[in-house]
C-alpha cells in the first residue's frame, strides 16, 4: 500500500446515528472505509452499499492507519482501544485515533499519554450538529491535537465535517469546549421544557405558543428543535434524556474540581436525573418535560421529527 492509499483508507469505529453519518461521509469522499459496531449485522449492513466490515476494532485496526472512534463514552472508548479485541494494540506505529465521543477532559489529556507511549497519535475531536448534519458532512469538530496528529489526519477531519476547530496543540481543549456546548444544550433544554410545561398548565395552546416563541426573542435553537418533539407527542430517542445525565455530570464534575459554580447546569441536570429515575432514561431527551406535574402533553401526531443530537 502507497501513502497515499493509506491516507484514502480509514477505519471507524461505532455505527450509532452519527457514527453512520459521518462514515456515508467518508465514502463518498473517496475513503477506503473498515467499519466496526458492536452490534452484530451493523458493520455488514453498511459495508453492504461499500466498504469493509470488520468483528472487532484489533481486526479494522490491522487494516487502518487512520480510525475514527463514535462510541458513547470513555468506557467504550477504553473497551475499543483495550478490550480484549482492542484496537491499540494492532494500531501501527504512526497511526492517528481520532476520538469523537463527549468525555471528562482530564481523562483524554491521558488518553493521549497512553497512546503516545504506544507509538501512537491521538486527536480529541468531539462533534456536534446532529445524524442529519453528520451525514451531510456539515457537523462541527472541536479538535486538539499535536501538530504530528493533524498532519497525517487533518485531511480526514476536514472530509468528515463542515466545520473543524482545531483548539490546541495537546488533547484536553477539545473536549473542554464540547462540555461547554453540552452545558448549554442541557440548560436551554430544560429551560424550553419548564417555558413550554408552564404554557400548558395556564391552558395555552401547545402549537400557539411553540409559534409565538420561535419568532420571538425567547426562542433558541433547541426550543425549537426539541419542544416540536413534544409538540409531535415522539419521543423516540434521537438524543436520550440519559446522555444529558452522563454529559451535565461531566460539565459539573470539571467545575467542582476548580470549585468554580454552575448554578443552572446543577438544576438542569436534576430535571435530567429526575426524567431518568422516573422511567425516561431512553426517551428523546425533549421528555425531560414529563416531570412536571399536572399537565396534559400533546398527543403523538405525524409530525415529523427533526434528527438532533
């Protein structure tokens, strides 16, 4: 294989919505793309239509110099890179991990130490804009890395996503300003569920207000993206109430360790806390609405719904 075969060759590992969209992505780019899940028939479905699907990440990694991880979190991303059929360890030397998930940023600063030792690049490159704009190519990356890292990658990050930040010259940025954005993706969610919960309790019509709202002062992107769920009466999960449980408590976990306040992200997360504990861990996160009490939600109707993330 020539170098530049091996830059048009690329691994990814994680067939969730996004990961699906940004490897159709890929593909069309003209990457050679190997291609991972968990779940079995997910990699064989998409390689279906071009690509190769691998068992397990030490298979692809054979195979890649360049892989790119949209797992959930850190624990499976620790499982892709060190489980039993881990990745790392089948990684040649000089090859870059691209990680993609939402993470503690302490834990990718060591993420990159434990790669390096190994002979290996790392760049911490969380994304956001959602399965529709991951498969469109117009997701955003906030990215850092060293310089070594974005040489040999940079031409796959900027194939995959219509906006790449690149934040610093170590990993640990890139992830700082994800939770940043997480932090305010929860709140403003919390916040249109309570302005949208309080409507319908003073006997507002649920359609009147969301229309009033989105061309007012008061809207938001997520009001409008996510109070349309509810409005639709679905709350089929295309971002889980429980992901904002794991990504609020790493936004407050990175600020108690400065002693620095978050008094809005604290309540938000236990509104998401409370969604979860009563039963809607898996619902659209947009269901966070159900906890308030004595109201009568919309009805599911064929409204459809907008891909979010």
């Amino acid at each position: 294989m020539t170098d530049a075969d091996a830059n048009k060759t690329a691994g990814l590992i994680g067939l969730g919505a996004m990961g699906t969209g940004i490897a159709a992505t890929l593909r069309r780019a003209g990457y050679q793309l190997h291609v991972c899940d968990a779940r079995p028939g997910a990699a064989a479905a998409f390689a279906a239509e071009g690509g190769t699907a691998h068992d397990s990440p030490a298979q692809l990694a054979a195979q890649c110099e360049l892989i790119v991880s949209v797992v959930v979190n850190a624990q499976q991303t620790e499982e892709v890179l060190f489980g039993a059929q881990g990745a790392a360890a089948a990684m040649k030397p000089g090859s870059v991990f691209v990680m993609c998930s939402t993470v503690d940023p302490n834990w990718s600063i060591a993420l990159e130490e434990r790669l390096q030792a190994l002979g290996l690049h790392y760049i911490d490159a969380p994304i956001s804009g959602g399965a529709a704009k991951a498969a469109s190519g117009q997701m955003t990356v906030m990215s850092s890395a060293r310089p070594e890292a974005y040489a040999k990658a940079g031409a796959l990050l900027d194939a995959m996503a219509g906006k790449v930040y690149r934040l610093g010259d170590r990993a640990g940025a890139g992830s700082k300003v994800k939770i940043i954005n997480q932090l305010l993706a929860g709140v403003h969610i919390a916040a249109a569920a309570e302005a949208m919960a309080l409507g319908l309790r003073e006997g507002v019509a649920a359609d009147a207000l969301y229309e009033v709202i989105t061309h007012s002062a008061g809207n938001s992107w997520m009001f409008e993206n996510r109070m349309a769920h509810v409005l639709a009466g679905d709350y089929t999960p295309l971002s889980a109430v429980d992901i904002f449980v794991k990504d609020l408590g790493l936004v407050l976990d990175t600020a108690r360790a400065s002693k620095f306040p978050l008094p809005l992200a604290s309540t938000a997360h236990q509104m998401f806390m409370q969604a979860s504990t009563a039963g809607f861990a898996r619902e659209d996160d947009s269901a966070v609405i159900k906890i308030f009490p004595g109201i009568e939600l919309p009805a599911p109707t064929t409204m459809t719904k907008k891909k979010t993330s």
